[in-house]
C-alpha cells in the first residue's frame, strides 16, 4: 500500500522519467521499469501512425475554424486558379510565391494543432526566409521530377519521403533546404506505406470535391493539411 511506501521514494519516483513499479521483498524498495523507453525519434520506428487518431484531432482543431481558415483554402487552390488564368503566371507563381504561402500556412496549421492562438499574420512567416524557402521548395520538386523520369512509382515513393521537409523547415527555420529534406527522408523510413495508406484514405473526399466543383475544399483542404 502507499502508506508503506517512504515519502522519499514517492517524491524520487516522478523524477525517474519513466513509469515504473515499486517493489518490496524484506523492507527493501526497489524500481522496475514497467516498459522501456523507445527512442521515437529515431527514423526507422515501427510505430503506426494511428489514422482515425490523426484524423478525429484534425477535425477536432479545425471544428468553428472554417470560416475563419476560409483564406487557407483559397491559398491551396491558389496554384490552379493562377495555372487557369495563364500557365507562364503559375509557373512563375509555383515557383517563386506558392511555396512562401504553403510554408505561412504551415505556421498556421502547427499552431492550430498545438491548440495556440493564431492569426492570419502567421502567412507572414513563410516569406522571412524568403530564399530558403523558394530553395527548398525548388530541389522537391527537383528531385521528384527526377525520380519521377525514372517510372511513376519512384517519383511517388520520394514525394512521400520529402513530403515533411516543409513542416520540419516551418520548426526549424534556420535549416539549409537540403538539411530539411533529408530529416523528411530519415523521419518517413519505414513509415512510407502507412502515409501512403494515411493519405489514400482522403481520395474519398477528394471525389466528393470534384463533384462539387471544388466548393467542398472549403472544408476537405484545411482538413487534410491538419491531419498531414
């Protein structure tokens, strides 16, 4: 029972950092580590990414922000509207503006997950490192073309590998490009199907945007950026 227990003990026990049992055999306490500690951060995990968990909390975090996360969903399909528009416009606008964009409302989508107050002058973000940030967003593309040429697999294999690079630069800005796309491709080791599965479970809601004209993007786009 815990009145048994030293209050020594009881107050060493949170500090262990760990769950822990306590054992007594004659007097004697002793600590038992209930599970070992695994070291997540490590690429290469087993660990499943739990797509019902995932996607509950996106919806839980956007829920009474849609009106308000309106101008996101406008920024998502801003590429086919300037593509529309002319193709010289949204190849100068993929290639220079996009990418600041989707890295603001990075900020915007990590806030709102951490449950933080935000605005959107968190757009603002994603043009400081202006450069950067165009860099990063050039070699992706970059690289999945190129991996693309090869055969259609590949090039959708790599684009899942590099699919974090912007999140991790969005919580480490003062990384080079390469540096972020080689923490995505270490951190997405051995999880490449389970975000493949993660993000076919969206195609669903993508044939229901298109039946819709793409009006239901309103609510599908910071939905899927959320869970992502």
């Amino acid at each position: 029972s815990s009145k048994s227990i030293p209050k020594t003990l009881c107050d060493f026990v949170p500090q262990v950092g760990m769950e822990v049992e306590i054992r007594e055999e004659g007097g004697r306490f002793t600590l038992v580590p209930r599970s070992p500690q695994r070291k997540m951060e490590e690429p290469g995990h087993a660990v499943p990414l739990q797509r019902g968990g995932l996607k509950r909390t996106a919806k839980e975090r956007i829920h009474g922000n849609i009106l308000k996360s309106l101008p996101l969903s406008l920024c998502s399909i801003l590429p086919m509207l300037c593509s529309a528009w002319s193709p010289f416009l949204g190849w100068l606008a993929a290639l220079f503006l996009i990418p600041c964009i989707e890295l603001g409302c990075v900020h915007i989508y990590l806030a709102l997950f951490d449950q933080k107050r935000w605005s959107l002058d968190l757009l603002s973000e994603g043009f400081k490192p202006y450069w950067r940030c165009v860099g990063l967003a050039f070699l992706r593309n970059l690289y999945i073309c190129l991996w693309g040429c090869l055969f259609i697999i590949p090039g959708i294999v790599k684009s899942i590998s590099y699919s974090q690079a912007l999140y991790i630069f969005a919580e480490h800005p003062d990384m080079e490009p390469g540096e972020a796309i080689s923490a995505s491709r270490k951190m997405m080791q051995g999880h490449k199907w389970e975000f493949f599965l993660f993000a076919l479970s969206f195609l669903g809601w993508c044939l229901l945007s298109l039946l819709t004209c793409g009006i239901l993007l309103v609510y599908v786009a910071p939905y899927w950026q959320e869970a992502q």
